[in-house]
C-alpha cells in the first residue's frame, strides 16, 4: 500500500528535515502503517517518530515468523 501511494521512500530513506517532500511522505505513511496492522501490533509503533522507525519496529516483530509472515508485514 505504502508503495501504491508513493510513500515507499518513508521507510527506505532516511527522513531530511529540510526537504518538505520527505516531510509530507513521513507524515502520510505512519497513517497508512497503523491503519493496516492488527490492533494487537500498534503497541510496538505508537511510540515511533518516523515511518522508518514503525516499519523497523514491525519488523523486528516479525522478523523470526519465515516468508508467510515477511508477505502478511509487505502487504
């Protein structure tokens, strides 16, 4: 989803301050990443300040669950 919406880059890069463009994608993205998890996984995000560190947080939770859990975390 986050690549169908041209966010991609919030997870992937890291965030410049000074580029309003970054900006507005870290701000969309961590919307788009909550509104997609299971209830049951937003304690691991809340706390984040970037997409990036919400998409490296779930994935530390779903790193030890093999390719089937790698597919359910890329939808």
């Amino acid at each position: 989803m986050l690549k169908e919406k041209g966010l991609l880059l919030a997870i992937e890069d890291d965030l410049e301050k000074s580029n309003s463009k970054a900006v507005s994608r870290d701000n969309a993205a961590p919307t788009i990443l909550t509104l997609n998890v299971r209830d049951s996984r937003i304690t691991h995000i809340e706390e984040c300040e970037t997409a990036k560190e919400a998409w490296e947080a779930l994935r530390i939770v779903h790193q030890g669950i093999g390719v089937s859990g790698h597919m359910v975390l890329m939808q």
